[in-house]
C-alpha cells in the first residue's frame, strides 16, 4: 500500500529517486499509476520473500505495465523467481482514498 501524495512529495523533494525505481516507460505515468507500480514492485519483493535490495535484487527488475495489470520480471529478480521455481505473476491493483494498492502472487 502506498500513499500517493506521500511518494508525489518523495519525488518532488529527490528527482534522482524516480530514476532508481523506475524504468523509461513507468517515469510516464501519472502520481496514482506510479504509486500503483510502487506497491507492485514492493509485493513482488514480498511474494519472494525479501525486500527489494535484498540478496541483489533492484527495484527496477520487475516491472507493470498500464491497462489490464500485469508484472514482468526481468535481471535479478527474474533470477531470485527462478531458484523459487516462479513461472507466473498475478498482479492485483487499486486506487482509493489517496491509496495505491497492489497484490501480487508468484506461482510456481
């Protein structure tokens, strides 16, 4: 779950974060989409058992795309799903109440 005005005002007051947590394609998007794709990097981390930075995996290896949600894993977490036998992502998103809110189960 991340609050959108609070990553807005993270991004605002650090420029240079937008581009270690975020590909090309995502630093496009709008504050709720970013903070959605915020949220699914984080589940992502948690779905493989470790925060992101953990065992060297990089925030900007899983990636959303826009529209119907889906994740894509690539460098090293495409590695860290690999040795846990991951071959599918199931990406859930919502926007409410200032809140983006992503779910993510790593199936085997």
């Amino acid at each position: 779950m991340v609050d959108i005005a609070r990553l807005q005002s993270a991004l605002r007051r650090t420029p240079s974060l937008a581009f270690r947590l975020f590909t090309d394609g995502e630093r496009g998007r709008g504050p709720a989409s970013l903070a959605a794709c915020f949220a699914a990097k984080e589940a992502a981390a948690k779905a493989l058992g470790a925060p992101p930075g953990c065992a060297g995996q990089t925030w900007k290896s899983p990636t959303t795309t826009p529209g119907a949600p889906s994740l894509a894993a690539s460098g090293t977490v495409a590695e860290a799903a690999a040795r846990r036998g991951v071959r599918h992502w199931h990406l859930s998103i919502t926007h409410d109440g200032g809140l983006s809110v992503a779910m993510v189960v790593a199936e085997g």
